[in-house]
C-alpha cells in the first residue's frame, strides 16, 4: 500500500475471522467503491466533442474583446496564436494521458501518477478552483443577458443565478448521458448563430478598422497593430484563452466514456479543430465589421459589431438570444467537469469522502449539489463575473502547467508504459504547452493583481487542508492512487 494511504472500511482493528485481513480489506475496498461508481459507456467521441466545444463557446461571445483593450489587433492576435498553440500541445498530451488512465480524475490523476500526491493535490485543486469559478461568473452573465433582453419582466438577476443552478444541475442528478445530449444541441445552436454572425460580419468586413486603435507613443514598440506595444501580446494572453479556455476537461469524462481509450483522443482533436476555426472567424469578422476601438470594451461585442449603436436587427437580435444559448452551454458543461474534479479528488480522500457518493442514476449528487451552492452564493453576493473569471483563468494556467510537466516526467521516466496513442513530438509538444503556461499564469498578474491573490489565498487554505489532515487519509484503493501505487511497486522491483 502506498505510504499515506489506507484501505476504507476494513474490519476494526484490522483484524477478521475465516477470511483474513486482505480479503476484508478487499471487501470493504469494493463496498466503499461501490458507492462511488459513475455510468460508465454513457459517451461515445460526439457527445464528447460537444462537451469540450460546449465548455468554451461562451468565450466566442464575449470577454474575448477586452484583450484589444491590452494590446490591440495585432496584441490579441499574436496572444491568440501563442495560447492556440498551448491548447493544442496541451490536448496532444492530454490524449496521450487520458489514454493511459481513463478516469474521472482527469487532470489530477495524471500528475498522482508523475508527481506524487503534491502534484496531484496541486492539479486537481486548481482545475477544481476553474471549474467552481467559472459558472458562477457564467452565471451573472447569463443573468446580465436575461435583464437586457427583458425576459420575465425581471429587474433584479439573482432569480436566473438560483434557476440556472436548480434546473442545470437536476438535469445532471436525472443522468450523464441526459446531461450531454442536451448539451450537445444547446452548443450546436450556439455554434450555428456563430457561423450565422460570421457570415453577415463580413459583409460589412473592412481591413482598415482592424487597426483603428490609436497607437500608445510611450509603449516600446508600438505601432498601428500593436497599439500598446510589445507588452501588450503579453498583457493579451488570458483573453487569447478564452477562445479555448476548458477544452482541456474533456478527460474528466474518461469513465463515463464507451471506449475511452480511442474516443477520448479523437474527441479531444475534433473539438480542438471545430474551436480553432471558431475563434479565426468570429475574431476577425467582428473586429472587421465595426472596428477595433468600438468592440474592445463592449459587454456585447457580436452585437455591437452588427448594430454598432443604431437600432437591432434582426440578425443582432437573433445573436443576441444565440448568445444565450452559448453561456448556457458553457454554464452546463462547466458544472459538469466541477463535479467530476470533485467527485475524484474526494473518491481518494483528497476532500471530504462524502463528497463522492452517487445517487441511483450514478451522477455524483453532492458534488452537484454543493458546488452549485457556493456558485449560487459567490454570484449573488459578488456581482463581479470579470473578477471570478480571471480567478478561474490563474487555477487554470496553474493546472495547465502541472499537466504538462506530468506528461514529461511520464515520458522520461516511465518510458516503456504502455501508450494507446502517442503524442505528435512527444516530450518536446509538453515542453512547450509548459512554457507557454508558465507564461500566461505570469500574465494573469498584468491584467487583474487583485484576482491573482485571491485564487493564491484559496490555494493556500486548500493546501494546508491538505498538509494536516487529508494526506494522511487517502484512499489506496480509488483508480488514481491505485495506478501510481502500481508504479512504485514496479520501480521498486526494478531497483531490487
């Protein structure tokens, strides 16, 4: 058993009669995993492909623009690139990983197995800090889109924060594969108004506005594309994310997949390819069409690119319900991969063991229920979705990091595992997702200081949970633990 771990539910004393104390350790392993087991083959590589284009489409809508506001066209394109080269080095070894350990522990399992349970801790607690932050911010927005269109009558938003967690979430507790098929046709929707936008942006598309900011004289290196200087790529790079920022929690479905092993890789590449083309044509359609300078600060970029300030359209109005549609299937998806982070990362004891229980329908209740709680609370109580966004943005640069360097470390150190696929470069496609990570999680310091600190403040207080109570009470026999304790029994042996 792998130091720091133990066996649940075994006999007390650990001692029993006629079976002995590894068969009741065994029974008691399998009773606690019982507990704890999701619906497996709920997911082949479509429903998986929509989960990961469903996790990013909000971006496509809004948020993107203000990083013309950090480095102007030219800033936020070369951002764009740098961060689409992250994601798809990223997903590449990602795949790879995924691959080798198909279980909901996504991001946190693959560093456990090559960083140790640090490594494991520090992974899963920043994909978790992401994937709790991010739909409650989503969920302001939404409730900002509902007042501005005049749905329901409502003056006041927290109503729509309280619906969208109730009704999203029972769609969750009714089931996974339930839970995917509606979001795979709510994200189609929002793709189909994104091709729809792109197509009468471009009508009004003239070259000359992309670069309409005026140029800053005091930035080194500016110019009329890099308004702000050469600083301003840099400042531009958590905007440029958000063209793909989430993409990367498709693992966190590995168990509830059919045949994850190949449909996790080719869901990953899909879904990476469909948000690259998303990103070229809504980026350069809507900054075309109405000018840099007009959309760089705009809670509505898509529509005032379209409309501008004059009166809606009809093709305006229709983007503007689209936008909808995409934040809710960001916000569905989203708390779907929280759960899953959760609902791994306490299977092994990580946090509370209660945590991980699933209900009759194998969805894990508690992970729902009391995510969604403290979403619901920080939406109604904060109001500032940009904030919560770009505390997200830090967990997630962190996590990006931590999962590169696993694949590396797995690479060199464990070199004869057996790998289903093989990630395109090898250690060498890692190494850069790793070095632009490092990057961006520097960046996010450039754009928002208060919110850095507030997600270092969060890690903190996980990591002390960590170092005095849970590390000592990790569970051997959950997937994740029992994997890396298999490797170092194998190492073991290789150095006897």
């Amino acid at each position: 058993m792998a130091q720091g771990t133990e066996t649940p539910a075994g006999p007390p004393g650990g001692t029993s009669t006629g079976t002995g104390k590894g068969a009741a350790d065994a029974s008691g392993t399998a009773a606690y995993l019982d507990r704890r087991t999701l619906r497996r083959g709920s997911a082949g590589w479509l429903l998986l492909t929509g989960l990961g284009v469903a996790y990013v489409v909000s971006g496509d809508f809004s948020g993107w623009n203000i990083g013309l506001s950090k480095g102007g066209f030219g800033g936020l394109a070369v951002a764009m690139l740098l961060m689409g080269v992250m994601y798809a080095c990223l997903v590449f070894a990602l795949a790879e990983l995924s691959a080798i350990l198909p279980t909901a522990g996504g991001g946190y399992g693959f560093a456990r197995r090559a960083l140790g349970t640090w490594g494991g801790f520090l992974t899963g607690t920043a994909i978790l800090i992401e994937y709790i932050l991010a739909p409650a911010a989503i969920s302001l927005f939404i409730g900002d889109y509902v007042e501005s269109l005049g749905l329901f009558g409502l003056t006041s938003s927290w109503p729509v924060y309280l619906a969208c967690f109730a009704i999203f979430i029972s769609i969750h507790l009714w089931g996974v594969g339930e839970a995917l098929r509606f979001s795979l046709v709510v994200t189609a929707i929002a793709v189909a108004a994104l091709l729809i936008f792109a197509i009468g942006a471009f009508t009004e598309f003239d070259a000359g506005r992309l670069n309409d900011i005026p140029a800053d004289t005091t930035a080194f290196g500016s110019n009329s594309w890099l308004p702000y200087g050469l600083l301003g790529i840099w400042a531009a790079f958590p905007f440029g994310m958000w063209f793909f920022l989430g993409v990367e929690g498709v693992p966190l479905a590995a168990e509830e997949a059919k045949d994850p092993v190949r449909s996790m890789p080719k869901a990953l590449a899909i879904s990476l390819a469909v948000l690259v083309f998303l990103a070229l044509i809504t980026f350069v359609s809507a900054t075309g069409a109405r000018g840099a300078d007009a959309i760089k600060e705009a809670g509505n970029p898509l529509v005032v690119a379209l409309q501008g300030g004059g009166e809606p359209t009809v093709l305006s109005r229709f983007v503007n319900y689209a936008g909808l549609a995409g934040l809710v299937a960001s916000f569905f998806s989203l708390v779907f991969a929280g759960s899953r982070q959760l609902f791994a990362l306490s299977r092994a004891g990580y946090l509370p063991r209660f945590l991980s229980l699933t209900n009759r329908r194998k969805s894990p209740y508690l992970g729902l229920l009391i995510p969604g709680i403290i979403g619901f609370t920080l939406a109604a109580l904060s109001g500032n979705g940009g904030r919560m966004l770009n505390v997200a943005v830090f967990g997630a640069t962190i996590s990006y990091a931590l999962m590169a360097l696993s694949h590396i470390v797995l690479r060199r150190r464990e070199p004869e595992l057996p790998r289903p696929y093989r990630t395109p470069g090898g250690a060498g496609t890692s190494s850069v997702a790793f070095v632009l990570a490092c990057s961006a999680l520097v960046a996010t310091f450039l754009v928002d200081r208060d919110a850095a600190f507030i997600a270092l403040g969060v890690y903190a207080v996980a990591l002390a949970y960590f170092a005095f109570y849970s590390r000592h009470r990790l569970v051997a026999g959950a997937p994740e633990e029992e994997f890396a304790a298999l490797a170092a029994a194998e190492a073991e042996l290789r150095r006897g």
